[in-house]
C-alpha cells in the first residue's frame, strides 16, 4: 500500500495567539503519524479544502515554500525505502527525516567534512553550512 504525506491545520487546537498549528501527516497502512511543522496561521488564512494557505495569508509564499520543502523530504525518504526494498511503517518515515545520519568515526570522513569540522570552532558562523554556504562550498 502508498504512504501519503498531506498538511493539515489543527483546527481544534488552539495556540495562545488565536492561531493553529500546521501538522504533516504521513498515512500508511491505515496509520496515521502526525508532527508539528511548527508553523501555525489564523483559521482565516487557511484553505481547509485544499489544505494551503489562503491568497489573503500575510506570509503565505513563506509558508508554502516551507510546506514544498517538507513534503519534498518526507517523498524523498519514502523513495528511498521503496527502492532499497524495505518494509517500513509512517513511523519510521517519520523517524528517518527527523534522523537522517549516522554516527561515524573520524577514520571514515572525507576530506570535505574534515575541513567543514576543522573550521567550525574557528567561526562557527562563517563556516557554518547553513548561513555562511559560500565560505563551506569554498573549503569543501
């Protein structure tokens, strides 16, 4: 049977705010998992039909690029578990994107993640993969 992954607003809870929050929910096997995007919007910015945010959403190609890049990870690694041939459950989809790596000892780096780790107690922010991408590309 196909996994589905959709986002969801959770009208029934309600944040301090007045807003609720955004929930992806991977369903397989007549199993549902939900987990928090951490993203949460008005009910009066939110489709419930079509389960996007409305054109009216102050933030809304924010929050939809959020929603792509998400549902884009969640397809990936169900991909990858069809075509290595395993059995797997909405849990463990969930887990392998929350978890994606591994543990690995010194001995098995490559000379890119050495100098990604060499220079991170030097500046952590310059080096850092995630704001300074140039200065990471530049060393890798």
């Amino acid at each position: 049977m196909s996994a589905t992954i959709e986002i969801v607003c959770f009208k029934s809870k309600t944040l301090a705010n007045g807003e609720h929050p955004l929930m992806i929910r991977v369903c397989k096997d007549k199993k549902k998992i939900y987990k928090s995007l951490r993203i949460s919007v008005l009910e009066k910015d939110w489709d419930f039909k079509k389960d996007v945010p409305k054109r009216s959403c102050p933030n809304r190609d924010l929050i939809q690029n959020l929603i792509d890049l998400k549902k884009i990870e969640y397809r990936n690694q169900i991909l990858d578990l069809r075509c290595s041939g395993k059995e797997f459950s909405a849990r463990t989809v969930m887990n392998k994107v929350d978890k994606p790596s591994t543990n690995k000892n010194v001995k098995d780096l490559d000379l890119a993640q050495s100098a990604l780790l060499a220079g991170l107690p030097q500046s952590p922010t310059s080096y850092s993969p995630f704001s300074g991408y140039k200065y990471y590309i530049s060393r890798s």
